[in-house]
C-alpha cells in the first residue's frame, strides 16, 4: 500500500507540474507576408534585377574570389578579439542555460559530519554530546506553475541571443575586413595614377626646360610646370601615410600587431557577383542573424512575465535526507536515520511588489516588441538602401569610365598641340589635371561598387555560414 501511494502522489505532482501559467510566445505581426516585394526592385527603371532564390546559397567565399581576401577574412574571423570575446561569452550562456535546466530536478548531496559537543547547564554537571553522520541530502521545489520551465526558456533565449550576436559580429567582420581590403586596393591604385601623373610632370619639365633653353617659349611655361611637379610630389607623401593606416586597421582587423598587407587582384580586375539573390522580404526575418538576436531577446522577456506571472502563486519544496548517525562511531553503521518534509510557501501580504513584478515585465516586454519592429524596419531600409545605392553607382562608374577616354584623349591632343607649338602650356596642364582628375573619379567610382555589393551582401544577411 505504501508503495500505492508514493506511486499516485508522483502521478499526481507531475500532473500538477504540467500545469504552465503564462502565454505561450507568438511572433508579433509585423505585416510582412509572402506577396510582399522590395519596394526598390518593383520600381519601374531598374537597372539590377535580383534573381530568384537565397543569399543564404552564397558562402562568403563565393562572392569574394580575391584569395588573398580569402585568407584575410578567415584570419580575421578565427584571431579577432571580438570574436574571441564572443565565442567566451557564448561558453559563458551555455554554462548559465545548464544551471537554468538543472534547477527543474531533484538536488543530491552529501554529508559527512562529526562533531562534540559538551554541555555544562549549572557549572557542575558536564554532559558531553558527541554525533556523526553520514547522510544524503534531497532537495527539490517542485514546478506547480511553470517558474522554473519559464526560467529555463527565457535561460535559452538568452543563450540564443549570444550565438545570434557572434553569427552578427562575424557578418561585420567579414564586412569590415573586406572593405578595408579593396580601400586599401583603391589607395594602391591612387598611388599608381599619381605616379604616373608624377613621371609626366618629370618628362614635362624637361621638355619645358629644353624648350626654353632653345628659345622657343617662355620661362613661364618652364616655371609653371615645376611648380605643378612640386604640387604633385607633396601628394605622395599624404598619400603613403593614409596606406600605411590602413594596413595598420586591417591588421587590427585580423587580431595581429600593424605590418604589411599582402595584396590579391588589382581593384580594377576585381569582379564580383553582378546579381545577388535577394529572395522574398519575409525570409529576411531568418537569415540576418541581428533579427533573430533581437527575437531571442523577445522571447526572453515573454519569459520573464511567464516566471513574474508564476511567482504570484504558491510554491512546494521537498526536502530530505536518508543515511546514518549516531553519538558513537562504532555504531554509525547501525544507526539509519531518514527524513522527510514538505514546504508550502505562498505569497500573504508583499504590498502588492509582485504584481508590480508583472506590470514590471509585461512593460519590458512591450519595450522590447517595438524594438523588434523597429529593427526590423532598420533592416528593410538598409535592404532598399543598398539597392538604390549599387543601382546608381554603376551608373556613375559607367559615366566616369566615359569621361576618363575623354580626358585622355584630349590630354593627348593637347600634349601634341603644344609640342607643334599650336597651344601653349596652360592648355597641357589644364587638360593633365582633368585626365588626373578623371582617374581618380573613375578609381573612387569602382570601390564604390565594389562597397555597395559588400554592403547589400550584408543588408542581405549573407555572409556568416
């Protein structure tokens, strides 16, 4: 009979314990549905169509075939300090998620324990009182309402939060490493137009020199263009300090002292995807890491309002022990002891701090509901952002790439003009400041490119697997 009854009250303590008090957590309507469409792409006039399917289907190694960016980015994500902290941080949640689950079942330990004690009531009766004990002790607050399974899930979202925020940072990460890689690119390439400029000052001051010398112009032409020379040469020396920084936030990119950088494909032979595949608007929600971060952290605090909501009600501990004890060490054995108790605690008069608790959560909750949705709307419009963006500056690129055959082609009339004495030497440097000027247009034009491709690829949330 005995075992009868242990056997129906277990029965019905886990009845009991199924009962779970709160509202379950449901995505808040957001007003995304599958019809829905990138505001940009549906605009008549647009020159990039997204094709069908998932960035979720492009490794960040596929978008970025530079190898040598490659090998940066895998270095960054593997050494970065950041992402060392993440990766601790996670350890740290997971550990914090166990403890939450562990608290849901039955606590053992073990005790061993002698002692004596002397007691002398009067002053002259000594009574000594020796024990020893060897027992196991049981604890267990039994989940009536849900407390500690809430616990345990807003324990879980919390965890979730960490690995969503390291997949985020290594999105970022790779972002930012492959945008100081093709910056660094275009000062390279700066450099290499302004030592061409350079050479040309060099060869045209020569020939203003001999021309000169020889009687056939003025010394104004010759003075004009050492001056342009000198103008050209402060240049270099700016232009070698904004490579060396940058190298130098490239290496504090990968997690390593400042040093050289090692370089892959010129910036104008770089080539990446013309196209990427967007998808439908409502997948976004799942692939960009942020977004589901910051659904982790709603579901969080739903829980909390599930354990603020369950605190309201009565609790049940059970504790216990079972083992032996005795005043005399050789008949510990021969001694069994056991104990057994139940606790009911229940909430009589708090002045109200519990509900206040609750009104406290759901609060929280509200809050962190409009951060959601306001997060979300930060991702659509970075989404629409870079659309618009990758749309327009292939266009510029193209104009630009117009205009520097244009510049060049006239510097070279012009050049030659001077030199059958047709024009003077303002137009030469007048229309070498133009091709200069051209080149660089045309240089900023392709990183820009090449940065809104980046930057839609991580708008996408692609990037991070």
């Amino acid at each position: 009979m005995k075992r009868y009854a242990i056997f129906i009250l277990l029965l019905t303590l886990s009845v009991l314990s199924s009962c779970k008090i709160g509202k379950k957590y449901t995505r808040p309507d957001i007003g995304i549905t599958e019809s829905t469409q990138w505001n940009e792409l549906t605009q008549s006039g647009n020159s990039i169509q997204m094709p069908d399917g998932s960035i979720d289907s492009l490794n960040w190694r596929i978008v970025y075939g530079d190898t040598v960016l490659q090998q940066l980015i895998a270095t960054a994500l593997e050494n970065n300090n950041d992402m060392l902290i993440a990766a601790a941080r996670i350890k740290e949640m997971a550990a914090a998620k166990r403890i939450s689950f562990a608290n849901m079942f039955p606590a053992i330990e073990g005790r061993l324990n002698a002692q004596k004690e002397q007691l002398n009531y009067g002053g002259d009766a000594p009574k000594p009182d020796p024990e020893m004990s060897a027992k196991a002790f049981l604890s267990w607050e039994l989940d009536l309402w849900g407390n500690l399974r809430w616990a345990n899930e807003a324990a879980i979202a919390s965890y979730m939060q960490t690995v969503e925020a390291q997949r985020a940072l290594q999105l970022t990460i790779i972002t930012e490493v492959a945008t100081a890689y093709y910056e660094l690119l275009a000062l390279d390439n700066e450099f290499l137009i302004l030592q061409y400029t350079l050479d040309a000052r060099i060869e045209a001051v020569r020939l203003a020199k001999l021309r000169f010398e020889g009687g056939l112009t003025s010394e104004t032409s010759y003075r004009q263009a050492e001056i342009e020379l000198t103008r050209t040469e402060t240049l270099v020396p700016e232009l070698e300090q904004d490579i060396k920084l940058k190298e130098n936030d490239l290496s504090f990119l990968l997690g390593r002292y400042a040093g050289e950088i090692p370089r892959g494909i010129a910036i104008r032979e770089q080539r990446l995807p013309e196209t990427l595949p967007a998808g439908l608007p409502s997948s976004l929600l799942e692939r960009r890491p942020d977004m589901r971060q910051a659904e982790q952290k709603l579901r969080e605090a739903n829980a909390r309002v599930g354990v603020a909501q369950t605190d309201l009600f009565p609790k049940i501990r059970l504790t216990g022990n079972l083992g032996v004890e005795s005043d005399e060490l050789g008949n510990l054995l021969k001694s069994p002891a056991r104990f057994i108790a139940g606790d009911l605690i229940t909430p009589l008069f708090m002045m109200g701090k519990n509900k206040a608790k609750v009104k406290a959560e759901r609060a929280r909750y509200e809050q962190e509901t409009y951060r959601y949705q306001k997060s979300v709307l930060e991702a659509f419009k970075e989404v629409n952002n870079a659309i618009i963006s990758l749309r327009k500056v292939k266009e510029v690129r193209a104009s630009r790439a117009r205009l520097e055959v244009s510049a060049q082609s006239h510097a070279q009339l012009a050049y030659l003009q001077y030199i059958n004495g047709v024009t003077n030497y303002m137009d030469v440097l007048d229309a070498q400041r133009g091709l200069l000027d051209a080149q660089l247009s045309l240089n900023n034009a392709i990183l820009d490119e090449l940065l809104s491709i980046v930057h839609l690829y991580k708008a996408l949330g692609g990037g991070y697997m």
